[in-house]
C-alpha cells in the first residue's frame, strides 16, 4: 500500500510539473514578434519555421532546431495585391526560395488554423505550411 501511494504522489508531482512548465514556456510567435520578425511561419515533419525581417533577412531553422540558416534576401516579387509573396535567396554557396500566398492553411499536426500558406524550396527539398504576419498582432 506504501508503494502505491508513493507512486501515486510522484505521479501527480510530475503531472502537475508538466503542466506548469507547459504554462511557462514563452510563446515563439510574440518572441519573434519582439525581435522584429515582421511574417513567421512554421511546418511539420521535420519541424521548421522561417522568420521573415522587414523583406530584409531571412531566418529558416529546420530539423526541429538542428539546421539554421540566416542570410539576407536577394529578391522580393509582390503579387498584384501585395500580399503574395516570393523572397529569393541566391549566392555562390545557397539558393532557395521563400513563397507566401495569401491563402488558408491548416496545420497537419494540431489543426491549428493559419492566412497564409507559406512554401520553402530548396534545389533538393520542399517544406510547406502555414503562418501569419506579426505586424498586425
């Protein structure tokens, strides 16, 4: 009966542990907002998100953190309402390109519902997902 109680009070102490931690982790997109990310998005298998600096720089962290890559942009193309987006990254040593679309997207995983639809490609790699501009938060 001492075993059993013992397991049942650990038990709650680690619930109650991860509940509290969950409810203390800072929130990524107003982080990034605070850094001067004006678009972020994020994608799934392997996790990734790109931060978007003022159609400036770029930020595009793959592998659930274990890739980063920070480089400036070449190119933008605005769509005719302003909205879509292509940024373009080409140098000696990377190319790839950042396209939003003013399109809703829901995330495969949580369900979690995005305005744009955002896709990063790579010569030998795509990733797809969702985000929103952080400006207007």
């Amino acid at each position: 009966m001492k075993k059993l109680i013992s397991i049942l009070a650990v038990s709650l102490i680690l619930i109650s542990f991860s509940f509290m931690t969950a409810a203390e982790r800072p929130d990524p997109w107003q982080q990034a907002k605070e850094r001067g990310v004006e678009f972020r998005a994020i994608g799934n298998e392997p996790g990734w998100h790109v931060e978007i600096y003022q159609d400036e720089k770029i930020n595009f962290v793959n592998d659930y953190g274990s890739f980063e890559l920070k480089v400036p942009i070449d190119d933008v193309w605005y769509g005719p309402e302003g909205e879509d987006r292509i940024y373009y990254v080409e140098n000696n040593l990377i190319q790839f390109q950042v396209i939003v679309m003013k399109k809703a997207y829901q995330d495969t995983m949580k369900g979690e519902e995005f305005p744009y639809q955002v896709r990063v490609l790579f010569p030998n790699a795509s990733y797809i997902g969702g985000g929103r501009l952080l400006l207007d938060e």
